[in-house]
C-alpha cells in the first residue's frame, strides 16, 4: 500500500499529471534550481530545530550563538549556481537579514522558552486512516503540561493567512489525528503557526468531530486517486514551478517546438494543424457575425416590402428573378409565459393528459394541433378560451418562374 502525506495529497489536488509524474512515474531530475524562499525556510528551520532540540537537554543557546549556527548553515549551503531570486529588487543580503530578524524576533519573543516542554523537533508522525499510512514531519510537538499538547509549524513566507484558513488547515489537522493515536493522553491539541517574517502567531483547534470528517475527506481522496487511470494534467499559475513540463503532456509539444526556427516551427505537423484549426475557427465566427447582421438586415426589408404592399394594394412584390408573397393569415396565439391565465392553460393541459403531446408547451405545436383538430371537440373548445386569433403576416421569397408555375 503506498504511504500518503498531506503535500502528496495536495501534489494530487492541484495537479494529477503532476502527481502521477512525481509518484508513479517517479521521474528523477537533475538537481535543479531552488527558490531563495525555500533555502530561507530551511535555513531558519535548522536554527530552531537547534534551538529547541538541544533546549531538551537543558542548553539554551544565546541569541548570538543561534544566529552564528544561522550563518554558517546559510553560508554552508550557498551555492550561487543553483539557488534564484526571482524578486528582482532583492538581494541574497536582503533575504539573510530576513531570516536574522525572524531569528531574533522568535527569540526574544519566546525566550526563556517555558511556555512548553519540547518532545521532539523533525518529528515523523504516522498512522493510519484504514488501511491507508498517512505520514509528516511535525516541525516542533511541545506538551505545556497541564494535558495540552501542541503542534508547531515554522512559516517563512512573505504573507499572512486569514483565521479562516487556518482553522481549514488540513496539514497540521493530520498531525493532530497521529498525534493522539500515538499519546493517549491528548486530549487537546493546539495547532500554532508561527509566522516568524511577521512576528506573528496563529492558533486554531479542532473538534473530535471535525478530525473525524477529515479522515472521511482523506479516505475519498485517496480512493479518487487510486482509481485515477488517466490523470489529467490541470494548467494553473502552479505549473510555472513544476518540475515536469517536459513529461507533462500538456507542456511538452510547446517546449519541443518553441527552439524550432520559425520556417521549421510553421512546418511541424502540430503547429501547423493548430494554425489551420484556429484559422477555419476564426472564419466561421467572423461568417456567424456576418449572418447576424444580415439576418437584421433582412427583418428591416421585411417590414418595408410590409408597408410597400400595403401601401400599393398588393400580396406580390416582383424583383428581377424572385418576387416576394406578403401572406397574411390569422393564427391562434395562446397565452404566453407570464401572462394572466397562463398557470391555468398549463393545469388544464396537464389535466388534460395532453401535456407530452404538446412537448411542455410549446405553443407553435400547441395551435397546430388545434388548428388541425388532433384533440376531441370538448378539449379544443377548452383549449380556445386560452387563445385569440391574431393577425400574421409573413414574407416568403419564391423565384420569378416558379411562382409563375
Ligand atoms: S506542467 Fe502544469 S499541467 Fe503539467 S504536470 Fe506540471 S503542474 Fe501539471
């Protein structure tokens, strides 16, 4: 049975192409380029996992001793060759600096430390949701003694979460669940975010109910993806960091062809359908345009051959080769939606068991069946009180030889 983690869980969700690639497929990369935003949060995660880990044994290391180990871990695993800033107007420096202040504010903000007692830093919690092991690593589990454990979540990035979201937080909501199968004495747990760019604290707790509907989310979830045989990739602003785009099949034709020199890339078979493709599409739009405007065109010259016959007496309209008949007739027009009476012409048809004959109302049906005496003589009477008889008058173009036939 594979293992499960809430980023594998969320690999899925945002993408199941990528997922399957990094998962299944199993595709191995070169090491690649890392985002200074990632290398800031390791680095600082390694500070204070010292700091509270060697606080297990009574150590307390100094302000300025943290931010030594900050340095040098920063300083270690430098490597200009792999590491981007994207931001253009920052610099490593401003970045470095960054993670000194988060170091210092954390430390001052928390220090002596006794708020809890640390039980483990980089802890690998797992359990399992049926047969199913959901695994993670806790950044810091604390127990502040008095029955309340706590799980925390070391946060390097940029911007701040509403409650909200942490309150639907499914990662440490997960850890909760392995946290009390694995201590029978947690009862309560807290879930804290520290964001320590901002200085900044976050809280949210969950209900036995809620862990409860969690596990019912994960377990549908993973049967979802365990059913998944195709696994569609899923474009978003995501797939700018994904590892893939070589392997994914939504990506790889653009990345195959957009080295190719212009006379080559116009002649590769998928460019070249594509163009047509769009071409013809765009033809056919401008042509549904054109038709609208000339079916306007045509209602105006209606209404004008309209008032010409009128005006000269006549039914027909010769041209050059076509004439046009002005016939005008009476219909029924039964009672429209919305109109007074409406809601009984509909009663009266249902009750009537006519209601499939006439397609749900349709009234262009309707007066036709009437008109041609489909129904029996008392149903045609009662259908007569919903209607009246209206002139029509319609424009039909024949041609000049055929209309003298
Ligand atoms: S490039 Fe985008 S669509 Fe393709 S696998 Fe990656 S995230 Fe999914």
């Amino acid at each position: 049975m594979p293992k499960y983690s809430h980023s594998k869980l969320s690999a899925y969700e945002n993408c199941p192409q990528q997922y399957k690639l990094r998962y299944i497929d199993r595709i191995e990369l070169p090491e690649g380029m890392e985002g200074i935003e990632a290398f800031l949060g390791s680095r600082v995660h390694e500070a204070l996992e010292k700091l509270h880990k060697e606080l297990i044994l009574t150590k307390l290391n100094s302000l300025e001793e943290l931010l030594k180990y900050y340095e040098s871990v920063w300083d270690k695993n430098w490597n200009e060759d792999t590491i981007a800033i994207v931001k253009r107007d920052y610099t490593k420096d401003h970045y470095k600096n960054a993670g000194r202040e988060a170091i210092t504010n954390y430390y001052k903000r928390y220090h002596p430390f006794n708020q809890s007692k640390t039980l483990a830093t980089e802890q690998l919690i797992t359990f399992k949701i049926e047969d199913y092991t959901i695994q993670g690593y806790i950044d810091r589990l604390s127990h502040n003694g008095k029955g309340i454990y706590e799980i925390h979540d070391y946060k390097t990035s940029g911007y701040l979460l509403s409650q909200e979201k942490f309150d639907n937080d499914r990662q440490l909501a997960l850890y909760q669940i392995g946290i009390k199968e694995k201590f029978k004495d947690a009862k309560d747990v807290r879930l804290i975010w520290h964001y320590l760019l901002f200085d900044k604290e976050f809280t949210s707790i969950r209900t036995d109910a809620q862990l409860k509907d969690l596990k019912k989310e994960i377990l549908s979830l993973i049967k979802t993806i365990e059913k998944d045989t195709v696994f569609n990739p899923v474009e978003s602003n995501l797939c700018d960091w994904c590892e893939f785009p070589e392997y994914c099949p939504a990506r790889k034709h653009e990345i195959k062809v957009q080295e190719l020199p212009l006379n080559k890339y116009l002649k590769e078979k998928g460019v070249s359908l594509v163009n047509k493709y769009a071409s013809i599409k765009a033809k056919i739009n401008e042509l549904r345009e054109q038709e609208t405007e000339l079916w306007e065109e045509i209602a105006l010259i209606e209404d004008a051959a309209k008032t010409y016959a009128e005006k000269e007496g006549i039914t027909n309209i010769t041209g050059s080769d076509h004439v046009l008949k002005i016939v005008e007739k009476t219909v029924l027009q039964f009672l429209r939606s919305g109109e007074e009476g409406r809601e009984a012409l509909e009663k009266f048809i249902k009750k009537a068991g006519i209601w499939e004959d006439v397609s749900g109302l349709n009234l262009s049906r309707l007066s036709k069946l009437v008109k041609d005496e489909m129904f029996d003589k008392k149903t045609i009477a009662s259908l007569l009180k919903f209607a009246e008889e209206v002139p029509d008058v319609k424009v039909k173009l024949t041609k000049k030889r055929e209309d003298e036939d």
